[in-house]
C-alpha cells in the first residue's frame, strides 16, 4: 500500500439523495456513507481540501435530474460547509465540463482520496480519468456503493458482484484500492 506523505485532497461524489429512489434497483455496502463521514470527519479535522461532486442529470427520468430538488439535495450525513467548494455536472466524470482538475492543479494537490456514489457511474469513470491526468489516486473500497444492473444479454449483475468487478479492474491500473479504516490508521501512524 503507498503511503498516504501528504493530506490528499478528499472527493466526496455525488452523495445525494436521489440514489436513495428505488429506480436504481438494489445496493450494496450500507455503511458506505457513514465511512465517508468518518473520513470527512478527519479532513475536516486537519483542515485538509474537502471536494464535492453533485450530479445534475439531463435525463428527465432520473432520480438526479436538475429540476428534482430533492434528489439532487446533499444526503444529511454529507453535506458541504463553507469553503468546501462543489463542482456540478450532468456526466459521470468529475472532471468533464468541471474545474476539478484546474483546481486540484491550482491547489497543488497531487494525491487524491476517492469516496462517493455510484461505484459504476461516476466513481468508476472519476476515479480512471484521475488515474489518467496523472493524480496519485487512492479508491476507499468501504466508503462507496454500487447498485445491481441486468446486462446487454438480459443477464442480472448483483450490486455486490459489480462492486468486487470495479475494484478489480481499478487496482493497479488507476488507483491503489484501500479502506477507511486503512486511511485513519495511516495519519494515526503520522
């Protein structure tokens, strides 16, 4: 595992209420979101860069469509406090038609930690383009949550088969997989 030398910058993606709609079928990992807290707990704490993603979808039958206040409301638990700053966007991707990038840059962040929603969605495709953009990228396996889909051939994939899927083809290639738990007890070691 690498060594966490510098506070990384924290992502917090899409945390809304709207993956709470039965539209998106079956989850996994309950806990995802009290994991992120815990972690947003610990930036906070060590005045470390909080990101916020928010997705605004186009599509007007998702959960997440702009004009569904409550859907794309910040769950309870995640919600960001001055000076955190909040990029929205209607693709899966953190950093298409966003500054994230030019604000990672900007900020000198060269490491990031990645939490949020969902796992397939805009957790997966964040978490490739920042391995890409050339990001020391770190996925919180605990503190994130994927969500059952029936494929091309009508063949049903569970949430938890799809999360294990993501996470294997994540490690390595774009991002080092790692727990919360792995994280904290890694400050604790600083």
């Amino acid at each position: 595992m690498n060594n966490l030398l510098e506070l990384p910058g924290l992502l917090i993606l899409d945390v809304q209420k709207g993956f709470d709609d039965s539209y998106w079928g079956t989850r996994n990992n309950p806990e995802a979101e009290g994991n992120m807290a815990r972690l947003l707990t610990e930036w906070r704490n060590r005045k470390g860069h909080v990101i916020y993603t928010k997705h605004l979808s186009l599509d007007p039958a998702s959960p997440l469509h702009h004009r569904n206040k409550l859907g794309t409301e910040f769950k309870e638990i995640i919600q960001p406090m001055d000076g955190e700053i909040v990029f929205t966007k209607n693709v899966n991707s953190g950093f298409i038609g966003t500054e994230l990038e030019a604000y990672l840059k900007q900020k000198q962040i060269k490491s990031v930690v990645i939490t949020g929603l969902s796992t397939q969605h805009c957790v997966s495709t964040t978490t490739r383009m920042s391995g890409n953009l050339g990001f020391n990228t770190f996925l919180v396996s605990d503190a994130i949550a994927a969500f059952e889909i029936t494929d091309h051939k009508g063949v049903r994939h569970t949430a938890a088969s799809i999360q294990e899927n993501e996470l294997a083809m994540l490690q390595k290639e774009f991002a080092t997989i790692i727990t919360t738990n792995e994280i904290i007890s890694q400050f604790k070691q600083q």
